[in-house]
C-alpha cells in the first residue's frame, strides 16, 4: 500500500502501490504538459471520497512502501489518460486485461 502526498500529509490518501505506479505515470504526463486536472479519489478508511486540483504549482509525493517496481499496463495508462483529459477528471478505474503479459524473469 502507498500514498498519494497533495502538498501537506493532511492531503494524503493511501493508494495500492500497483494503482499508485499507474497514477504518477498519468499524473507526471499531464503535469508536464501543464495541463491542470481534476482527480477524484476513495479515501481507504470509508470516510468519503475527496477530490484534488492538480495543478503543477503544488508539490506532491507518490510514496511506495514496496520495494518492486510494478509492471505497467499500458492499456491502463491510456484509459486513466483519457479520464484525466474528460470532464470529470481522473477517477481510479480497473485494470483492463493488456494483450501482452509480462515476462517472469
């Protein structure tokens, strides 16, 4: 399990470390592209949901309590791209089935 830091540890939500990998990549994307964007998170403990503007102006971290690099699926990236480009803004969906499984080595 890891975090998601929006500037302060008060704006913090824990996050699996798989889904978390998959949100810096998207997050890092469009950040870079200085494309502000909603995200619009479950927080863990069942007290709601909270929703952050994500602006490159504010710092934030991406904590992994794991020590594996996690596989990207590509399909994945792509379908939280695209919710991070639409009108509701990024929103935690499941892992679509990728063609290619990753290799064991």
């Amino acid at each position: 399990m890891g975090r998601f830091i929006y500037d302060t540890m008060s704006n913090s939500v824990d996050i699996d470390d798989r889904t978390l990998a998959h949100l810096r990549i998207v997050v890092m994307n469009k950040l870079r592209r200085a494309e502000p964007f909603m995200f619009d998170v479950e927080m863990g403990d069942g007290s709601g949901r909270r929703s952050f503007w994500m602006h490159p102006g504010v710092p934030l971290q991406f904590h992994f309590f794991g020590s594996r690099q996690a596989w990207i699926n590509r399909a994945w990236i792509e379908d939280l791209m695209q919710a991070a480009s639409g009108p509701n803004g990024l929103t935690i969906t499941p892992e679509p089935a990728e063609d290619k499984a990753p290799e064991e080595g």
